[in-house]
C-alpha cells in the first residue's frame, strides 16, 4: 500500500503523507517513497509541488514500530538506515522546483526537517514544532544540515539542546516558516503562492535554487565567477531571451499559465 498519495494537476503536484493514524510519521516505506518520488520529478512536468500530511498533522517524527526496530539495530544498520534518511532530504532540499510545506497539527523531529528542506513553509496558526531528539537520548543529526542552514547556529543550539516545541510564530520568527495562517485559510495562502510561482520561470526558478546553495557562506568575491557566468547563461536561454522580450513588449511570458 503506497503510503504516499500523489495528485497532479497540470503544473502542480500535492504530495501527502497518507498516515494519519499514526500522525504521518516515518518509517523506512515512507522514506523510499519519498525518495523516489523525489527522482521522478523532473520529467513529470510538475513546476510546483506541495508536500503536506493527511488528517491533524503533518509529520510527527519517527515511526514507534519503526523506531522499536532502531532499539535492536547494530552500529552498521544504523548507519545503512541514516544514510536512506540523509539521501531523502537532500533529494527533496535540491528538487529542481519550489517545494511548499503545508504543515498543520505537529511537526516534530524529521517532520521539522521536511519544513527545513521546503523552499516556502505556510504553518496553520495553531501548528507546534520541534527538535525533540535530544529527549529520547538522540541527536537531530541527519536534518541538521539542512536545519541549521534555516534556523542559524544559535537557534539551533537552543532548540537542538533543549529539545522544546515552540510554536508557528517562533518558527517564522527563525525563518523556518514563511507564513501563519488560521487552519481555514491554510490553503487559499498556500495557492496564492503557487500563483506567484507559477508567473516564474521555471528554467530560473531551478537556476535560483542552484545559486542560493552555490553562494550561500561564500565571500561575494569568491562567488563571482560563479554568478556571473549564471547571468550570462541564463541571459542568452531561450527563457531568458523570451522573459526579456516580453518585459519590453509589455506582454507575458510563454511561460504563465
């Protein structure tokens, strides 16, 4: 049974943890489906894709059964597991177009991870979230990459030491989220950010998201080279030369739906 259910619609695809019994939480199934949904991305037409969690919440960490296992595992499998897990947020953190997190309910542990490695956060105004890890006699080690790239060192060290939940205005606070809307109007915000992304180029949306992972802690005379052949490149595509065109013709790009 697919744990993931998948909808596109033309240009968007929804994404959503089907495991609402057990609050959407992980387990090696939900990882691999993740993953190779990840992989078969581009190709699918898809330029926006929201990934959310069926009924209360969106993702409340690790799996019990899942972690029972964990429990008995030796050093290498526990490395072979980590290493699935690892391989899944870099897939989702470099997809090749925006990931927008729809996060009601909880997101704790790895389900805090999804909402690190989304490109826009929209969280119900009522959401809670954390890096619990620390509680069980664990470490957020595997999404921390991705978190501390959010949140900054000294969030991190807070949070990660600690161990507590805080809630969604926090986590827009840190920029881990990008918007706190009431549950009722959770969806009508995330679509006005898919309207505004679909008016974007999606050639330059991919190449926006390589440059930001390119120049992020780079001095800008280290990254200059880099940028400025990104410029040039994306200047002379086809996409560029039509996005300028249509700038100055006053009319739309080929690209807006």
């Amino acid at each position: 049974m697919a744990l993931l259910s998948i909808e596109q619609a033309g240009p968007v695809v929804r994404v959503t943890m089907n495991r609402p019994d057990i609050r959407n939480a992980f387990n090696e199934e939900v990882i691999a489906e993740l993953t190779a949904w990840a992989a078969a991305v581009p190709g699918s037409g898809a330029r926006v894709a929201i990934l959310g969690g069926a009924g209360r919440t969106f993702c409340a960490g690790a799996d019990l059964a899942w972690m029972s296992k964990m429990v008995g595992y030796s050093f290498e499998e526990n490395a072979r597991d980590a290493s699935a897990m690892a391989a899944m947020f870099e897939a989702l953190d470099t997809l090749p177009i925006p990931l927008v997190g729809r996060v009601q309910g909880a997101a704790l542990g790895g389900g805090a991870g999804l909402a690190a490695v989304c490109d826009i956060v929209v969280a119900a105004d009522d959401a809670a979230f954390g890096f619990t890890e620390v509680k069980l006699g664990i470490l957020p080690a595997v999404i921390s990459p991705f978190v501390v790239r959010k949140i900054g060192i000294s969030a991190a060290r807070e949070l990660f030491l600690t161990g507590a939940r805080f809630n969604a205005r926090r986590a827009r606070e840190m920029g881990l989220v990008h918007a706190v809307a009431p549950a009722a109007e959770l969806d009508s915000t995330i679509d006005t950010y898919v309207t505004e992304l679909l008016t974007s180029a999606p050639g330059a949306v991919a190449g926006a998201k390589r440059l930001i992972a390119a120049v992020a802690d780079r001095p800008p005379a280290d990254a200059a080279a880099l940028t400025t052949d990104a410029i040039a490149r994306h200047r002379v595509s086809s996409e560029g030369q039509e996005g300028m065109r249509a700038f100055l013709e006053k009319r739309r790009a080929g690209w807006h739906p």
